[in-house]
C-alpha cells in the first residue's frame, strides 16, 4: 500500500511538472527570432542621421541589447489619441508619437508600472498643477505676472509652470491639430497623456539609455528634490551616507540586478536603496510611499500616512506598515538599538514641529475670525511668514531630521522655525492690540527663509 502510495505521489508530481515545465526538446514550434524588423531597421537608420545622439544612448542600453527598438515603444495604433506621423513613415499605415506613457512600459514591465501607478509620483504629483485653484493662481496670477499687468493668456503667464513646476510635478499634456504635443511634454514624473497612461517613468530611467546605475544614484532623485522647499539631495549629501557615497561612490556596484542589489553592491544607501530596492528580505517596489511612516511634505507635523491623511488618497502609503518596512531596511546595516534611537528623535523632532505649527494655526483662525487678515495673503506679512513656516522652514526641520542632516535640522530648520514664529508672535499681538492691520509689512524678499 506504501508504495502504491508513493508510486501516485510520484506520478502526480510528474504530471504537474510536465505542466508547468514542458520538455521542449520535443517541440518542433520553439522558434527564438534574433534582430531587427525591416520597418523597426528603417526607424534606426533615419534616426541615427537626423538624431545620432539619441540612437548612441540606445545603442548602450540594455533595451538595444534585448532587441527592443524605437518602433516598439514609439509606434501606437493608429486610432490612439497620440497617433501621429513622422517623416519617415508618412503615406504608410505606420503611426508614431514621440510621447510613451506608462502604458506602453507596461507591456514589458507589467509589475514596476503597476506598482508605480500606485504610488504618490504618479497619481498626486501632477495633482498641484492640474487640479488646485490656490496652486494655478500662484503659477500664472502671481508668478505669472498677471497681477502687475501681463495680460491673461499672454504666454509669459504661463512660463513659469512650463519651466518650473510641471518640470517635476508633471501635467496634463495638450496636443496640437496634428496630435503632437504643444503643452505638458516633456514634463515630470506626473505627466498625464492622452492615451489615460499617468506617470513619467523617464523621470528616473532617463531616455534614451534607460540606465539602471543612473536610477540608484542620489544625483537622478537630486533634479527635483532640491531647494528652500525639500533639499532633500543637500540634506543627503550632508550625511553619513551621502559622505560615504561621495568618499566611494565611484567604485561601488552599480548594475546587479533588482532584488540582487545588496549591501557590498555599495558601501551605504543611497534613496533608491531605503524607499524602493530590494534590500535584505525586502523585496523591489517602484511605490515610493510605500516605506514611509510621516508625511513631512505638509503642514500638520503629525500626519502618519493612512491614519490622518485624506482617505481618497492611499497613494500616500501607510504609515505604521512603513515604518516596519523602513525598519527591514536598517537592519542590514545596524543594529536595534541604533535603528530605535533614530526613530525616537525623528519623532520627537515631528512633534517640536507641530507644537509650533498648532501655535501658529491658532493664531492665524484668531486673526481670520476677527477680521485682522489681509484678503490677499502674499501682501499680508503675517500669511506670508505662516506659509514660511510649514512649507520651507518647517520642511527643512522635519526631513533633515528624517535624513540624518544636521545643519538641516538645526540651522535651515528649528533655527529659522523659531525666527519665524517669533515674527509671526510679534505682527499678532500688534494686530490683536491695535485692532487693525499694520501699515508697513516687512519685505519678506529679503528674509532668509
């Protein structure tokens, strides 16, 4: 009875394999197809006359080197919305667009789009610029000059969204009559294409190399987390890590495979490494959010992703889940002890932050209810110095402290975050004792917020 027992199991399992496991060599349809096709040969030849820059990188990919060529990300169905003609390809029932969207990725890379789409690049990034009344009067009104005379519709209201914002966030892409782009391309990691397709994966894998060394560099993340706002790559730099990677850098392991990237690959983490690579039994995810615990990007400091942020909006991750996932990160290079003591004083340093910030927002409700605010808060001191508080000062504190930057932390952050408040202190009691609104407001052009 054992061994018809085993003789079933043995039988069973051979079935399954030969399943899932066929034997080829028996096959007379196995057919491996190396090269080119005539049309894609065609795209190759004029491009490498009329664009020899852009043929060179993709020689040097590994796109080029799995037989992936510009006709197949760049030729769509000719009933795409981004259906277009080239010279080169005109009077043929060939159709190109020089736009590819996520979802032409998608076809080869089913898992990193998919994940992508659920992540804050993608489907909030372009929110701003797209979406918010507050944002697009700031772009086109404000910075646009629209207030000091430039005419509505006039070109320049727009250039600064054009050579500013939508480089990093992203918008909505808008075509001409013969469905090339006129607007929103190339743009960021946000974009938003004809076809539905949302996100840039180019932000990141830049074209037309598609390096993935190039991704994992701080340097790549570095294009749009700059500034006053979110020094993110300064505050990384000024660190530990980033020191190691700027002593090293250059002879670290680039180019193992994802999931295969693993300490010794490189000596510290650079952002790839702690919000997205594969890393101990973490496994690769292109969902940035998907590590992290606070949201430090807005203005309450005691936002935990999922918890207390908008629940349309599960892009932004969850919180209590991240930080065990941050915590697997650490743990490849050091210990509990030292992995706790961090997270214990980037809390603490959130909840400095907040405690300024809930002063600040009462005093700013106290102000509104009696009528002691400026309608236009970009010439009232008081609102200006609130919006330096949380959006610059108040970020610089919060992720300097998130990333190990000392002089972030302190003198780009709690530093100025007291200066700040205090100037915010000293216009509320004077409107408070006064009953009105200052005469003479600062210039807060010169303030070093």
């Amino acid at each position: 009875m054992r061994y018809l027992l085993s003789l079933l199991a043995v039988l069973v399992w051979s079935m399954a394999y030969s399943q899932y496991y066929p034997n080829l060599a028996k096959s007379t349809n196995l057919v491996i197809k190396r090269g080119y096709s005539k049309e894609a040969l065609q795209c190759i030849e004029c491009h490498s006359k009329k664009t020899p820059g852009i043929v060179q990188q993709w020689k040097e990919s590994r796109m080029a080197h799995a037989g992936v060529s510009c006709y197949d990300c760049h030729v769509v169905p000719k009933d795409s919305p981004m259906a277009s003609q080239c010279e080169g390809v005109k009077g043929t029932n060939i159709y190109t667009s020089p736009m590819v969207s996520p979802k032409t990725c998608a076809k080869c890379h089913p898992t990193e789009a998919e994940e992508f789409s659920k992540s804050s690049h993608a489907r909030l990034a372009s929110r701003p610029v797209v979406e918010l009344a507050k944002m697009k009067k700031l772009m086109e009104y404000f910075e646009g000059g629209q207030f000091a005379g430039v005419p509505k519709g006039d070109p320049r209201t727009t250039a600064t969204r054009r050579t500013g914002c939508q480089m990093c966030h992203g918008t909505k892409v808008k075509l001409g009559p013969d469905k090339k782009p006129v607007d929103g391309w190339p743009g960021g990691i946000g974009t938003r294409y004809p076809d539905g397709g949302i996100g840039n994966c180019v932000s990141c894998h830049y074209r037309h190399k598609f390096s993935i060394e190039q991704a994992r560099k701080p340097d790549t993340c570095g294009r749009c987390h700059i500034g006053p706002d979110h020094p993110d790559i300064e505050i990384y730099l000024e660190s530990a890590h980033g020191q190691l990677y700027l002593a090293h850098g250059e002879k670290w392991k680039w180019d193992s495979a994802p999931d295969a990237w693993e300490p010794g690959d490189y000596e510290a983490p650079t952002c790839a490494t702690c919000h997205m690579s594969g890393i101990g039994d973490l496994k690769t995810t292109h969902n940035v959010g998907e590590r992290l615990y606070w949201d430090l990007m807005h203005k309450n400091g005691d936002t935990i992703r999922g918890v207390n942020t908008p629940k349309d909006q599960p892009e932004r991750g969850y919180g209590p889940r991240g930080r065990k996932l941050m915590k697997k990160v650490c743990a490849n290079c050091h210990s509990s002890t030292h992995t706790e003591a961090f997270f214990k004083k980037l809390d603490d340093a959130v909840k400095l932050y907040d405690y300024y910030y809930d002063k600040a927002e009462a005093m700013l409700q106290d102000l509104k209810k009696r009528g002691l605010l400026k309608k236009d808060p970009w010439s009232d001191a008081f609102q200006e110095l609130y919006y330096y508080l949380w959006h610059h000062v108040g970020r610089r504190a919060r992720q300097g402290a998130a990333m190990d930057g000392p002089d972030y932390a302190h003198w780009h952050g709690f530093f100025q975050l007291f200066q700040v408040f205090k100037d915010m202190q000293a216009i509320y009691e004077y409107r408070i004792k006064h009953n009105k609104i200052e005469e003479l407001s600062p210039v807060m052009s010169s303030a070093p917020y």
